[in-house]
C-alpha cells in the first residue's frame, strides 16, 4: 500500500528517546462531509502522533480547509528517531467516527532522553473574544465564543494525554490589556498551569443571491481564529497557532442558528468549527509533551506544605518534587527537595526531606515535578 510505504520511509525527529520497540495504538478522527479517505489519513496521523509523544516527541500539523476539503496541510515532526515500519492492523467506522489499529516499529537514532517528567497540566479557557461582533448577527451566533470553549474543553479532557482543562466561557477577559499580569493572576486563582486565550477574528457569511424578493437558503461561512498558550507562572507564550476554515451554512438570512443543537453542530460550517477545535486539543497536547508538571504551594505548616495540584495531574503519594522559589529565574531550580504524603484530585500535602534548608519556601513558591 503506498500509504504505508511512505509512512514507513518517513524519518520522524523525536527530542526524547526510549527504549525502541513495536508498539500498537489507536488513532480516531471525526468524518467531516463524508470524506472517508481524509478522516481515515488525520486518524493514522492521530496514531502516529501518539507513537512520537509517548516517546516523548513532539508533533505540529497546521492546517486549512474550504467546506470540510483540507486546503493544505504542513506536518512537523520533532525528532531523532525514524518509523522502520507501520503496519495497519484495523480500521473501525461508528457513526461519524473513523479509528485505526496500527503497529509502528520506531528505531531511535541517538541517546537523548527527556529529563523531565510531566503529567497532566490544567488549562484554563477563558471566554474567547469575538473581534467583529457584527459578523454574528447572521444567524444570531452570538453564543459561538462559549460554545468553542466548551467543546474544546470537552475535547482536551477526553483526547489529551499531557493536559486537561476547565471551561471558563463565563469569564470576559481583555486579552490586549498591557503587560501579563492578567495571565498569572488568572493562572493563580484558577490553580492552573497554563491559560488559553483564543481570539475569533472572522465568522463572516457569504449568503446565496437574492431572488425574485427572498434570499435563498444556504450558503458558506467562514472561522478563522489565533490560539495562544500562555505559561500561568511566568505570564510567558508557550504556544500560539493560527486556523482558518469554511464550510456550508443551511440557514436563510434570518434564521436564527442556535449553537446548542445538534442541527448546528451537523451543519458543514459546525463540522468546520469542530474541526478546528479538534486540531487545536491535538496540537496543545503535543506542545505540552514532555513539558514540566509545576504547581504552587498554598500553605505552609511544619515541614509539611500543601499544593495546588494532586491525582487530576497525574500525581501520587511518594512521587519527589522540587523547590523552585519565586526569586529564582523560571526554569532554574533548588535543591530542597519534597516528597508527597497524600494526594487528593485538587490538592497534595508534601514533606520537605531536609527541613533545615527550607527557611526560604514561602506560600506561592512553586514546585516541579521529578523522577523518583
């Protein structure tokens, strides 16, 4: 199969390496107007995006597309390692859901490994902000910046494997306001590692012509929208990517189109929006591979301090942390180590090993995850 020979040719540049051996995963993708053939292709990229993270490399597919067709497509893989093989074992469709079973043989090509070891970071998505907010009064989409925060909530929480997130679309933030500091008191209050700020610049619709007195019904629309990733800590950008697509709108100039059902969602423009939101969980995941799990200190009593993340995060009881103070430059560290006695979904209580090093930790220092 051509496909498989060429996936099996690609040299795949992985940052950390592990042990090379066959591994077998699942990749899934949504059918988006009918196209198997494009689905079938984004649910194998799926797969062997998930291949390079768990190897702790890292994937960046950038994308573009007119009515659900993919325009033009540009993958960058991160890597030291190449695919000496891929075999398709399986392919499953269910409903408007595609999924492939493959077999991928990764042989590293050097040594390098990831030092750090993550987990899941918490993102919080605050409401997005609609550039032109006349551009909704086609359809009276006035709802469109909730609702693609909602479901990109829903996405990461279901499909990403570095990250998880809380949906903040009742919060209005001004994005533009000068300096950061919006991002890392947000970041501090939410209990977050990281804050996601997206920026709706187009929704404008292109109706079909007038005739005889009435507008016809149907047409196409358009969604066009920057995401930014920002570092809840050091206010810093971790990530930023732009999408842009079209797709079919059914509905007639004054119809009203609520964002909340499902007539909406099955519409090619929702399909489009989907889309969207979809690449943009997939391409946060993988820029958070590999990624340092951090959290705050809340409290202090004793030698016993209490954190802002616990098992949402990944973490358990006897897993070693380490002391970052907040004079220190971000990405420098201590040597006051912790280890952590009990862990709730929200919370942890740690121990300092070497309590008489620890006169300087103070509430709101923060703490990095290390390998036991």
């Amino acid at each position: 199969m051509i496909l498989r020979a060429a996936l099996a040719a690609l040299t795949l540049l992985l940052s950390c390496v592990s042990v090379a051996m066959p591994m077998e995963v699942i990749g899934t993708a949504e059918i988006f107007n009918d196209d198997i053939a494009d689905a079938r292709q984004r649910a194998i990229d799926n797969a062997l995006s998930q291949a390079i993270m768990s190897q702790g490399g890292t994937v960046s597919v950038n994308q573009s597309s007119n009515n659900g067709v993919l325009a033009d497509e540009q993958v960058n893989w991160n890597s030291q390692s190449r695919v000496r093989s891929m075999e398709l074992l399986s392919e499953d469709r269910q409903g408007r859901q595609i999924s492939v079973a493959l077999r991928v043989d990764v042989e590293p090509l050097g040594a390098q490994r990831c030092d750090v070891v993550g987990g899941k970071a918490k993102i919080v998505i605050p409401r997005p902000q609609v550039r032109y907010r006349q551009q909704l009064v086609i359809g009276g989409i006035y709802q469109i910046d909730s609702a693609i925060a909602r479901v990109l909530t829903n996405t990461l929480n279901g499909e990403a494997n570095a990250a998880f997130a809380a949906d903040l679309s009742h919060l209005n933030v001004h994005f533009a306001q000068a300096g950061k500091q919006w991002v890392t008191e947000l970041s501090r209050k939410q209990q977050s590692q990281y804050v996601l700020a997206i920026t709706i610049d187009d929704v404008a619709a292109k109706l079909k012509s007038k005739m005889l007195g009435y507008w016809d019904r149907g047409g196409e629309r358009t969604v066009a929208l920057n995401a930014t990733l920002y570092d809840g800590f050091s206010g810093q950008v971790v990530w930023s990517q732009r999408y842009r697509g079209k797709g079919n709108w059914p509905y007639k100039r004054q119809e009203i189109a609520d964002t909340a059902t499902e007539r909406f969602w099955n519409s090619g423009f929702g399909e489009e929006v989907r889309r969207v939101v979809t690449q943009i969980s997939h391409d946060i995941d993988a820029a958070l591979t590999c990624k340092p799990l951090r959290g705050r200190i809340t409290s202090i009593r004793g030698e016993q301090v209490k954190l802002d993340i616990g098992s949402n995060n990944g973490l358990r009881a006897g897993d070693m942390l380490v002391f970052m103070p907040q004079q220190q430059q971000w990405g420098q560290s201590s040597e006051i180590m912790l280890q952590l006695e009990q862990v709730r979904p929200q919370q942890a209580l740690a121990r300092i090993l070497d309590f008489g090093d620890s006169m300087g930790v103070q509430v709101g220092d923060w703490v990095e995850r290390k390998g036991n």
